[in-house]
C-alpha cells in the first residue's frame, strides 16, 4: 500500500474523531487533541502545556517508512524529541500499531489498539425527587405565582392575583413552621449549650426558655402568708369572671375594658383542587422537558429549591419553641 493511500486513511480516521476525543504520547505521555486535519498536516493541541503543534505530511511519510522497512516493529527511542505525537496519530490508521512495553510502533494486518483514551461516558443526571411535604408544593406554587407577577408594586395587582398570594402565604407560612419545629425537635438532641452550629444560611443555637404558671390558688396563698403578705394584696380580677359578670349584669364591655379595634385579614377558605391543578401543571412541564430545554430547567429547579429553602430556613440566633405566655 503506498503512503498517499494510507495518508488519506489516516485523515479519514482522524476526521471521524469525536470533538472532545485525547490522545496520548507513547514515550512523555502528554495528552493531546486533534484540533485540525488538512491535507498536509494535522494540528494538535497538548492540553497540559497549553501549546499548540504542527505535524507536517512528510514527517508521517518518513515515519511510515521507517516502520515499514522493520517488519520487528520501530524503536520508538530512536525518534527525535518531542515527536513522540507522530506515532501517537499514526496508531489511529487500521494497519499501525503502539506496542509500549516493547517500546515499538509496528505495521500489523489489523490494528488492535490505538493512542486514543477512552472517554468515560457521561454520568446520567440524578433522578429528581420531590419531597412529600405539604410546604414544598405550597412553596412551589408561591414561587411561581411571584415569577409571574409584578410584585414589587402591590397596589397595581387585582384582587383575585392579591387574594392569592395571600392565601399561598399563609399556607407556607404555617406549613413551614410544622416543619421548623419538626426538625427542632431533631436538632436539640445534637446541640449543646452555648454551642452555636452553623449552616450554609446561618447558625442555631440550644437555648433554654423559662416558663411559668401559678400552683394551685390555696397553696399560693398559704405560702404568702407564711411570708407575711396579706392575701388580699395578691388577689387578682379574674377575667373569665368579669365576663360572666357583664353577661349577667348591666355592665357593658366599655365600663370595664378599655377597647380599640383593628383590621386585619383572614384566610377564608383555600381552592385545594385549584392548587393541585395548577401544581401538576408545573410537573407535568419539569417532566416532560428534554435537551437543552431540560438543563436550562435544571437551573432554574435548583434556583427554586433555593428559594423554597429560604423560606424555611431557621435565622440565625432563633430560638425554637415559642409556647403562648412563655416568659425568658
């Protein structure tokens, strides 16, 4: 076979190299990418070195000679410095082949192996899975709703758009503390005092509450007295008695409270069936996203779980349990 022949089998099979495909010198072992085929020369790139390098035509034609006239195979020691990459491109031809142990490059009827490095194929991504928690779909459907109005400005929202995002609020807001003081919970059996443990979005700390409530009304009193208080001085108004008192009297609210009102809003009612719809939706369009469309997906996933995690997030310093008429 003369060389032109076997020159031009050689750009075939460079040609046909993935973009992404090493090779590797037989004597330095640099790695090293194909970065261009012309007719004649090959250019390639070390990747370690950062350097780029010509390999011209008629060098391979010397080389090819070389190894063709040793029917032993070529000693690659014989080869000037740094021309190790000739070899290394021409082991990707069918009929040449790089025996390293002997320290050879030889012509065989049929090649088994070359320079080139296998690639390690790509690791498929991480099935996604979605907690069973009722605050992350309540998140997932207020961070959407957010993304798909301009909030900044309140005022310019329609009431049904406000009455939303209302009712999504309250729902993560309560959710979420369940689940704050679920993982409480957990958290006090791995802290200790004055110890604070820190996290990617702040620290906690075990801290202790105090909390009152008064002994039985006799045994109160009794012990006053011992100490010489006269009992009367701590006898409180029972509200629950005023208000049977009102109740049954002519008194009215204003002679014995002072009172002042304000108004707020509360959740009447919540469209569960609505919320589900709306949130299968946004699964059905994570699921069914493929290529490109899906990394991009991907990303702005991560960004979500990210803001559902902000959501939930213990501040730093917070204490944990917060029971009504508690006293520090």
């Amino acid at each position: 076979m003369s060389f032109s022949v076997s020159w031009h089998n050689l750009l075939d099979k460079l040609d046909e190299l993935p973009e992404n495909a090493t090779l590797i010198t037989p004597l330095s072992h640099n790695p090293f990418r194909v970065t261009d085929v012309q007719e004649h020369r090959v250019i390639i790139e070390f990747e370690e070195k950062d350097e780029t390098r010509v390999l011209q035509r008629d060098q391979f034609e010397t080389l090819y000679r070389r190894v063709s006239d040793e029917p032993d195979g070529f000693e690659l020691d014989r080869l000037p410095p740094d021309a190790d990459s000739y070899p290394a491109v021409l082991s990707l031809h069918p009929r040449f082949e790089i025996e390293e142990e002997a320290g050879i490059i030889v012509e065989t009827e049929e090649a088994r192996t070359s320079q080139l490095l296998e690639s390690e194929p790509d690791e498929e991504p991480e099935e996604r899975t979605e907690p069973d928690l009722e605050v992350y779909a309540d998140a997932l459907l207020l961070v959407d709703a957010l993304e798909r109005h301009e909030v900044d400005i309140l005022e310019d929202l329609d009431t049904d758009v406000l009455v939303n995002l209302y009712t999504l609020c309250s729902d993560v807001q309560r959710n979420a503390n369940d689940l704050r003081k679920d993982v409480a919970d957990v958290l006090l059996n791995r802290l200790h005092h004055d110890r604070p443990v820190g996290g990617p979005f702040g620290s906690v700390q075990r801290t202790t509450r105090r909390n009152r409530s008064l002994k039985d009304d006799d045994e109160v009193l009794e012990k006053v007295e011992e100490a010489g208080i006269d009992r009367e001085r701590v006898m409180g108004i029972d509200r629950d008695k005023i208000d049977d008192a009102v109740d049954v009297t002519g008194l009215s609210e204003s002679d014995v409270y002072d009172i002042s009102e304000s108004e707020y809003v509360r959740k009447a009612e919540v469209d569960e069936e609505q919320k589900e719809t709306r949130l299968q939706g946004l699964k059905d369009q994570l699921a069914a996203a493929e290529g490109e469309e899906a990394g991009e997906l991907r990303e702005e996933i991560e960004e979500l779980e990210s803001r559902i995690e902000e959501l939930t997030e213990f501040k730093s310093g917070a204490q944990f349990h917060d029971p009504a008429g508690s006293e520090s």
